[in-house]
C-alpha cells in the first residue's frame, strides 16, 4: 500500500522533519521561527522522536500491529 500524503512517520528524523511544515507558531505570545528547537518545545519533539527511534531499534519492544491495517505501527502512537 501507498503511504500517506504526508509521508511515512518511521523514524525520528522523519518525524522531527515533519513538525518543520508549520505555518505560524506562538508560544507563550511571540512567534517562534524554530519552534522544534524552541527550550519549551524542544524536551517534547525529543521524546515523542525517542519512540520512533524505538521502533526502529526494537521493534519487539516499539511497534505493535494496528487493527484497521493489520500493519506495524508504532506502538506509541498506535490506538
């Protein structure tokens, strides 16, 4: 099957990469340029990043089978 428009999410830099198509961010009132680098951000896109590179390293562990794909997905963002 074809991954999605917006492009297969399997590792951490593919998800870091994705978070940079925001059009506008505001963060505590000022918009931010760099917002995945951002001190208030960036501890969050690092650990959410971490689960992918789980997956990507022990897929025992990281990935678990989606029910609607019948496919492995992250197990960190599977629901």
């Amino acid at each position: 099957s074809s991954p999605p428009a917006c492009g297969r999410l399997d590792t951490n830099e593919a998800y870091i990469k994705s978070l940079g198509s925001a059009n506008e961010v505001y963060i505590l009132g000022k918009k931010v340029k760099d917002y995945v680098r951002h001190p208030i951000i960036a501890p969050s896109v690092n650990a959410v990043a971490e689960t992918f590179r789980l997956a990507a390293d022990n897929p025992e562990l990281g990935t678990a089978t989606s029910q609607l794909t019948n496919s492995k997905v992250n197990r960190f963002t599977h629901v």
